[in-house]
C-alpha cells in the first residue's frame, strides 16, 4: 500500500519523530511511504528530498517558526501569511506528485488541511485520514482571536471528515468521537529502542566532566522550553527547594524553546544560577546521552487541556534509558508509567509536590533503581514498531468507505 503523510512540521520536531517512526514501521511492513513535510529553516535545508529506512522525506515548504537555533524566530504579519500560502501550494504540490492508497494528516491543522480538501479529495478524490497528537488550540502559542477560532475550525472539522482518527491519547480520541469521527484509534507515542540504551560508563563519564557535573545528582528534563504548553518554571520553582535540601543536586535542561531566556532569568533569581545547566537545542541523536546522565527526569504538567492530550516522549525515552520519572498524574501518564510502577506520579501544577517527589527520590537509592528497572520493561511495551502495527488497523475499514 502507498501511504503519504501531510505533516505541517519537520521530521527533527518532537511530533515530526512520531511520524517519521511510525513511518519506518509502515515501510518495515511493505508498505511505501512518503512524508510531505515543513522544514524548520528551509532556506539552509541541505535536502529537501532523501530516503531514510525504507521512507521518502520530501520538504515541500517552510514552518510557520524558523527554527535554527535553540530559540525559534517568528515571522511578522505579512512574512507568515507569504510563509503559509507557500507551505500550503507546496503541500498541494507534493500531494499532486504523490499518487497514494492512503493520505494521512500529521495533525488537524490549515496548511495541511486545505490541501487534504484541495488536492486529496477535489482532485485525487481519495478519502483522508487524521492523526491528533495535540490540543491544537490551547498547545500552541496563538495571540489572537482569531487565530485560535481558524484553529478550533480545522480541529473540530477535519476529524469529522476523516476515514478514520488516529489519536495519540484516550483523552483525543473521546474528543475526536465527540466531534463526529467514523473510526479511532489510539497509538500512543513511543520509543526506537535500540537508539535509547544507556551509553557506556565510560561515555557518561567524560560528558559529566565537559559539562562540570561530576559529583553531581543530576535532576533532568528534556524537551521544548516553552512555557505555553511545557511549564518547565513549576520544575525550576520545585528545584530551589530541592536545592535547598540536597546540596549536591543539578539542574539539567536538554533542549531549546522561546523560553529559554526566561528561565535562565528565573534561575538566577531563584540563586540558583551556578546549579541550573541549560544544553540548548541539541540534534536528537544526543539527547538519550545527555539524559542518561539524569538521576531522574521530571516532566512538569498541570491538570489542564494540553496535558490530557499529550503523550509525552520525554516519558517512553526515560523509562528505556532506566531513567526514573517524576510527573503529574494527568491524562494517560498514570497509564504510560504503570500506574506508578514506572515513575512517580504526584499532584499536577504542584512544584511543592514535585520538590518532595524529587528529594525522596534522591535519598531512597534502592528505590531509584527498583523504578529504573520497572521503566526498561515497561518501555518495550512502547517500541515504535510494535506501535506501527496498531496506527496499521486504521486503514482496515478503508475498502469499506
């Protein structure tokens, strides 16, 4: 079967990664596969067009955020409407040169959703599908009025259109239901096995040293540094207590965001300047080694839309690397972390709840490694291939339509 993606980011992007390895699945199962995508920076995309495992990856145009460096650049009015008229023409494009079985749209958003009405259902006349991996309004940074009301439209209204949902937690698929989808499916994020396997001692160690943390009991997140929809600052306010109470504890903060700024500057006046280390964006290759150098990770929510709808990555990855995890217990987290088994589950928007989390983790080793252990196996239940054949019943109904 030829199955085409319409994803409205890039493969390098945290959603980017669950589409290109679910296609990696696709492609191991016989299927041709094709992602049309959005690059982060499209002007010094070195190839717009490449094979990698069994996939096709072609850039068709720009994101709505250039984003080259650890803080991401936003276009003004009149650039973005030039960017997103492109992205979309492109997208159409790569959809008229993609004769497919199957079209399926990386998240219900415009860019991709014109097209799939454009050029998948006028003029390929083929039905689509929709994968839903966020809360499309209330994730993203939207500062307008209207731009929030074109978003709701998109998401309430392709679903509706859809052959059938895929949807990355219980909380989007009750809410794709709600809205009128035929046929979901829920396939929850995951985590390439072989790729997050804790590095040689060896390897941890001299990354320690580069990075000044020997001796340290590294606290780690690993993500994107946006408060919108990461509210890193309940870790950062969770930490100072921590601090306090564990001398020799670090901060490490893996990943870039437009608020990485802001939180360096909550840092220093927290007094916590020397005990808060930020990588900035790192290639995602790296990021299982920075990590693995983590006592334990945290994953920092509140009890709201966003986090009932997202699936984090940050979470599978950990628990392969044997990376205990502290977070809020909202949406599927107690689900993904065995309902505690394989984590700390603790009180959502709480950085009291998280700082007591944290120091007795630190303090009870026997624990620790009880949980690091409880997260290896439980990750296997989680590999990207094994996934890969749950997205697959999806298409089963599609004779039927």
């Amino acid at each position: 079967m030829r199955i085409t993606f319409l994803m409205i980011m890039g493969v390098e992007r945290p959603s980017g990664r669950r589409y290109f390895q679910i296609a990696r699945g696709l492609a191991a199962m016989g299927h041709q596969v094709r992602l049309l995508a959005l690059h982060p920076d499209l002007a010094s995309c070195p190839r717009r067009r490449y094979a990698q495992d069994g996939v096709e990856v072609w850039y068709v145009g720009q994101m709505h955020a250039r984003k080259s460096g650890s803080v991401p650049e936003r276009f003004g009015p009149l650039a973005l409407l030039r960017v997103l008229a492109g992205a979309t023409l492109g997208m159409v494009w790569g959809v008229i040169c993609s004769p497919a079985d199957v079209y399926h749209l990386g998240k219900p958003q415009p860019v991709n959703g014109l097209a799939a009405l454009a050029a998948v259902r006028l003029l390929r006349r083929r039905p689509f599908y929709v994968d839903c991996d966020d809360d499309e309004v209330r994730g993203n940074r939207l500062t307008a009025g209207w731009q929030r009301a074109v978003f709701a439209f998109w998401q309430a209204l392709l679903p509706r259109l859809a052959a059938g949902v895929t949807a990355n937690t219980a909380h989007l698929a009750a809410e794709a239901t709600r809205a009128g989808a035929r046929h979901v499916v829920v396939v929850p994020n995951g985590v390439e096995l072989e790729r997050f396997a804790p590095p040689p001692e060896a390897v941890r160690a001299a990354l320690r040293d580069s990075l000044g943390l020997r001796g340290r009991r590294v606290v780690a997140y690993a993500g994107t540094l946006a408060l919108q929809n990461h509210p890193v600052d309940l870790l950062v306010e969770a930490f100072a207590e921590v601090a306090a109470a564990v001398p020799e504890a670090a901060l490490l903060l893996v990943g870039g965001g437009e608020d990485l700024p802001a939180l360096r500057e909550l840092a220093r006046r927290r007094g916590l300047g020397d005990r808060v280390y930020l990588t900035g964006q790192l290639p995602h290759e790296a990021v299982g080694a920075f990590l693995a150098l983590a006592d334990l990770s945290v994953d920092p929510v509140r009890d709201d839309q966003v986090a009932r709808a997202r699936s984090p990555l940050k979470l599978f990855e950990s628990m392969a690397l044997g990376v205990p995890v502290v977070t809020g217990a909202v949406g599927d987290r107690p689900a993904i972390l065995a309902e505690g088994a394989a984590g700390v589950l603790v009180q959502p928007g709480d950085p009291a709840a998280l700082a007591v989390a944290i120091i007795s983790l630190l303090r009870d080793e026997p624990r620790r490694l009880a949980l690091a252990a409880a997260g290896r196996a439980h990750a296997r239940h989680y590999d990207w291939q094994r996934l890969a054949h749950i997205w697959a019943t999806v298409y089963d109904r599609r004779r039927e339509i």
